[in-house]
C-alpha cells in the first residue's frame, strides 16, 4: 500500500532527522510509530475496561508459591 502524507517542511526535515538518528527509513519509521501508538492505544483501552470490571467486583485473588 501507498500513503501520500503532506507535511510542512520543517515536519518533514523533523521526521527525516528522527528516522536517520534511529538507523531507519522515513516509511519504517512512520510504520513503527503508529503501530506503537496504536498498541499504547489498545493496552490504554483493555486497562481502563479491567479498571472498570475492578471497581464493579474488586475481588482480587493471591496466587501461592
């Protein structure tokens, strides 16, 4: 797949910058990066819903040696 994404320049000059710092392309490095926020995003969302099965039922249980 194809992305086109419009920047200024000084965001491009920024990007570019970042990738060559950590040894990747301009593409790895957009990829890596939403995939990691989308990873922050998904572990925010299944905390927030065990946060809330918690406060329904704050049971906890101990597990033994």
């Amino acid at each position: 797949m194809i992305i086109s994404l419009r920047l200024p320049d000084e965001d491009a000059l920024l990007f570019r910058k970042y990738a060559e710092l950590n040894n990747m392309n301009l593409s790895e490095m957009i990829r890596r990066t939403v995939l990691a926020r989308i990873e922050e995003d998904f572990d925010l969302e299944t905390y927030k819903k065990a946060l809330e099965e918690f406060r329904e039922n704050p049971e906890t249980v101990l597990l033994g040696d």
